[in-house]
C-alpha cells in the first residue's frame, strides 16, 4: 500500500518542528528511525492536528486502526528515548 507523502519525514520538514532543547536531537533520531507511514501519521496527528478520522480517510484505513498504530507508534518513541537516555547516563559515568 502506499500512504500520503507531502509531509514524510523529509529532514527540512522537521526542522524548527520538534524542539525540547538539548536533547532535540535525540527525538528527532528517533522519530526519522520510523516507517514513513508512522512518521506521516504522527505528523497528520500531532503537528497538523488532524483527527483520527481524517487521517484514517487520507490512509483509506479505519479510525480504530489509526488509533491502535499511534498508540503503538507513541509508545515505541518513548521506549527509544529511555533506552537512549539510559545509554548516555551510562556514558556520562563511565567518562
């Protein structure tokens, strides 16, 4: 299947997007680390703030599946960043 490409995670796209300071990078890592069709819905979701229904007719998918992938697709994210964050604590230690 082929999923909507005009705001893929292209790296200019992202830029002045995601900003938590120091640590930007890191999540900008990560969220270019996903599958062109997670990174098109968190964008749709997050940054447009579009619903689950409206992203559920641009994939021509239904709204329970859009759900469960953000969910999924959040839940990934943040388990990235921990383990991330961990690595760099045990870093930060041992330097």
């Amino acid at each position: 299947m082929r999923y909507p490409r005009t705001e893929l995670g292209r790296p200019a796209q992202w830029r002045g997007v995601i900003d938590v300071g120091s640590d930007g990078h890191l999540v900008k890592d990560a969220v270019a680390g996903l599958s062109d069709r997670d990174r098109a819905m968190i964008y749709r979701s997050y940054y447009l703030g579009q619903t689950t229904t409206q992203i559920a007719a641009e994939f021509r998918t239904d709204d329970e599946l859009v759900k469960h992938d953000l969910h999924r697709v959040l839940h990934a994210l943040r388990a990235n960043l921990r383990k991330r964050d961990e690595i760099a604590r045990r870093h930060l230690r041992v330097v």
